[in-house]
C-alpha cells in the first residue's frame, strides 16, 4: 500500500521549479502502476497438493480447501519451530486469511487442486507463541528499476518488474517492504535519476514521504535475444542512497512468455538474498538519513541580577516548547487510529498527538510534540508494551498481540 504525506513546501517548491505544465502532467497524465496485493499482513504457505472425493462438486472442493488448511498449518508450524502440531479446523477458520488457487480441476465429485493458504501474521504468531514483527527489518522503500533496451525506468512508466514486485507476497519475509503503487507522485519523485543522486537531504524528504527508514533498490537489466526470443535476466540487489551491492545473479527463459515467470523467480532470489543480508548485518539502516539533532540552545549560566538560580527545564516548559517527533504505527482499521492517539497523548511530557497522514491497511504517520529526549519517549512506549524501532525524532512502533493459545485440555494421563 502507498504511504503518501502531503509534499512539504519546500519539496513543493523546488517541484514548481521545474515547469508548472510538466509537473501536472507527470502526476495527473501518466498511467498508474500497480497496487501490491499484498504488504505483509500474512504468513503464506504455498504448493499444497489436494485430492479429496465427495457427495458433489462443492461439497469436494470445501473438503479440499479444509485439507489444504491443515496441511499448511503443520508446514507453517515446521517452519516457525512450532513443531508441527494440529489445531482445530474452527481455530485454524479463524487465522486463515484467504487461499491461492494456484491450480485445480473439479469434478462432479472430486477436487484435485494445488493450493497456496495465507495466515493472519499476529493469530498465527499468538498461538506458536512467537513475536509476529520482532525478526523484521525496519521499513524499507522499494524502487524496483528495469533496463530494457538501453533504457532505464522506475516508476516513470510501468513496468513488467513493477508489477513483480507487486504480485510478491512479503508475509514469509523478514524484510518490512514499502512498496509503491505507481500512482500520484510517484513517477515525478521515484525516477531513474533519483537513484543516482547521493544527497542526504533529498533522500530524507523522499524517504520520510513513504514512512520508510532506509530505501532498496533491485534491478534487472532485461537483454533480448531476438524478437519473441530467449530472454536473459541480470538481477541485482542494491541498497541505500550510495547504490550499494549487495548481491548479482542470472536467470533465462526461453521465450517471450515466460518472462513474468522470470522476474517472479528473480523477485523471490532478491528477497533471499535482502533477508541473507539482513541476518548477517549488511543490510541496515543508514545513519546518515536520520534527521539531523535539533540545534542545541546556548546555556547562559550567569545568574540573574537578583541572584536567583533560573530552572533551564521549567523555564523551556513554561515557554511551551516541545521537540516535534514523527511516530510511524500500524493502522488495519480506524479505531486503531484513536487508540494510539490516546496512548500517546498519556505518556507524561507529551503536549499533543494527532494523526498527520491516514493510511488504512498500512502505516499511519502521527506528529508527537514532547517535552523532552526522544530516547526517553522510546523507552515510555516500551514500557506500555509496543516495539519501537528507529532513533532521533523519527520512531516506528508495533503493538504486538497478545492473545492466547486456545484452551487445551487438561493432561491427566499418568506415566507408563
């Protein structure tokens, strides 16, 4: 999902700069990319294999999809180190948040499928007992950029590589993936020029703009054979406003129609190797696009002709003073967004806390004015149980869930 803010008027600005009728018709005359169909809100298990008979066509396919859940789940469980067990078809009905049909034949009285099965991220968590964000990366903005042909695109135009990386599922990955639609200023702000620029200052706009911390940046260099022909993919892995390496690969089909399959799979390869990256400590935020500290004001310490001592902290609280901090949370529904409000507005030191851009199914970006260090902010929200990642005046908190495993009965079998 994008996560737009309004563009700030300095960004607004220097836009004007370049021609009022180009602007417009950058943003308002291109065509939109496409939406991400998914942004890491599950778990996906996907290839399971079903071959179920019953009373009829609807009856078979309803058992089919029952045994696709099950067999999922102990896979997932396998995965996470739940150790495979079963749960009830009611409780796995309820984390269940959708299934992929990948393929399937139906008959009058059987069903034989190869289906894909998606559990909600925090439900599934809960009942294996582990934390749903804590392996995950800080947020990071995608700018996936294709060369075809000798030339390069990123979100000027669409692209086949754009809509790979939007059909990708991230729920199985560690890395926390902002992903553009295309759409709005996407194209005049994401361009193939941008990547090349090195400035701190413009990354930290653009970046701030998305809800991001860090930004990425894969590519694939297409080379055709002749038209219609064997199609060569390089792909390469790329990281941060310094257009780091992180890692290079090939891939080839052999026809023109295969190409979707090609970037599918290469998608898949960049992720493991952003996810190798991320465990081993190369991937990591850079600290040079954290905003800049606040300037820090001149202590006078000469006392006053009266000879009183002056109270520098009661006297910046009674000037009204607070250091203004954006709060990037999740919101997958609006009472979410009053919540937090009110969670935030409760901590001691903070004046205000209001919602600055709304971003249902994604993340929302909060303006915090507190009367104090950010780090003690962070600690306070991780004493009222949320995870926060991030430093300075940019933070990004979680709250993970807390519910139960379901009741088990009680084991009263004895020994031997």
């Amino acid at each position: 999902m994008t996560r737009i803010r309004p563009l700030p008027a300095a960004l607004a600005g220097a836009l004007l700069l370049l021609g009022g009728g180009a602007v417009v018709a950058q943003i308002e005359g291109g065509t939109a990319g496409t939406a991400p169909v998914d942004s890491g809100s599950a778990y996906e298990v996907s290839g399971v294999a079903v071959d179920v008979a019953g009373k009829s066509a609807d009856a078979a396919r309803l058992g089919g999809w029952r045994l696709a859940q099950r067999k999922a789940w102990v896979q997932l469980s396998k995965r996470l180190g739940g150790g495979g067990g079963l749960v009830s078809d009611g409780t796995l009905d309820s984390i269940v948040s959708g299934i992929v049909v990948e393929n399937e034949q139906i008959g009058p009285d059987r069903y034989i499928a190869k289906l894909g099965v998606l559990f909600n991220r925090a439900r599934a968590g809960s009942i294996l007992g582990i934390s749903s964000y804590a392996d995950r990366s800080p947020p990071m903005l995608v700018i996936p950029v294709e060369w075809s042909g000798g030339v390069g695109r990123a979100f000027e135009q669409p692209t086949a590589w754009q809509q790979a990386w939007a059909r990708f599922r991230t729920g199985n990955s560690s890395v926390d993936y902002v992903r553009p639609a295309g759409s709005g200023p996407d194209a005049l702000l994401l361009n193939i020029g941008q990547i090349q620029r090195p400035g701190r200052g413009w990354w930290r706009t653009i970046i701030d703009q998305y809800g991001a911390n860090d930004v990425l940046i894969p590519v694939v260099k297409l080379y055709r054979q002749w038209p219609g022909g064997p199609i060569i993919g390089v792909f390469e892995a790329r990281h941060g406003p310094d257009n780091d390496l992180i890692g290079r690969f090939t891939l080839r089909v052999g026809n023109a129609d295969g190409l979707p399959q090609l970037l599918d799979t290469g998608v898949k390869r960049i992720d493991d190797l952003y996810q190798r990256a991320l465990r081993s400590g190369e991937l990591r935020v850079d600290p040079s696009l954290s905003p800049p500290p606040p300037p820090e004001a001149a202590i006078d310490d000469t006392l006053p002709d009266d000879g009183l001592v002056v109270d520098d902290a009661a006297a910046a609280a009674a000037s009204g003073a607070g250091i203004p901090i954006i709060v990037q949370f999740d919101t997958p529904q609006a009472s979410v967004i009053s919540a937090t409000e009110a969670a935030l507005r409760g901590i001691p030191g903070v004046r205000s806390a209001s919602t600055t851009s709304l971003a249902l199914g994604g993340v929302s970006l909060m303006r915090v004015t507190y009367d104090g260090d950010p780090e003690a902010l962070k600690t306070a929200l991780e004493v009222r149980g949320y995870q926060v990642f991030g430093s300075g005046q940019t933070l990004r908190i979680r709250r993970v869930s807390q519910l139960l495993p379901p009741d088990l009965p009680a084991d009263t079998a004895t020994a031997g």
